[in-house]
C-alpha cells in the first residue's frame, strides 16, 4: 500500500492512504508515508492523509492504541503545517487529526 502513495492516479493514492489508515498497522513506517503526503501537490491526497492520521489515532477494535502513541506523534509537526494549507477541507481534517494524536497541540497552535 505504501508504494501505491507514489501512483500517478490521484484516487489510487487516496485508497491507499485510507487504508493504511484504517489498520494501525507498523506506525513507524506508515506514519512517515502519510506525513509525506501532506506535502503531495492534489488537495485530495492531502485530505485523505489527514483523515488516515485521524483514523491512526482513533482506538482500535479491541480499544487498546494510544493516540499518544510516540510512532503517530511523529506527524504532528507536519499536522502543524498543514493548519496552513491553502485547502479548508485540508486544514479543518488536519485540525481533527491533531485532536486525536495530540489534543494539547491545538490550542498551541492557536486553534480554537
């Protein structure tokens, strides 16, 4: 899934990013994936990687991952950065996300 992050076809990105999301798997190779995606050149892609990190920081099934997770809180510089993203949706999932993984970092970041 990670390869398919540097496919030229914007929605197979945008699955990938989903899924890798979705099974909170290997933090400490996929986070570094999705936190380069946040600089990907398609509004989208960088939506779903806000929403991939989002979902990383959510509990799991069994309700047993920590959001505070030192692999996750890795993103949240990049999180920081993209609050200033020239795409709403962008900034408003990256707000979210940052919730999730570091909720003391919004209000440093000057988030209401």
């Amino acid at each position: 899934m990670i390869r398919g992050l540097g496919d030229t076809n914007v929605l197979v990105r945008c699955d990938n990013l989903l899924a890798l999301g979705h099974f909170h798997a290997e933090p400490q190779v996929v986070v570094p994936a999705l936190t380069n995606a946040l600089s990907d050149s398609d509004a989208k892609v960088r939506l779903f990687a806000c929403t991939a990190l989002w979902n990383m920081g959510l509990p799991n099934a069994a309700g047993d991952r920590d959001p505070a997770e030192p692999g996750l809180r890795q993103a949240v510089p990049a999180l920081l950065h993209s609050l200033s993203d020239s795409d709403a949706a962008v900034r408003g999932m990256a707000v979210n996300a940052l919730e999730q993984i570091d909720p003391a970092a919004v209000p440093q970041a000057g988030v209401r």
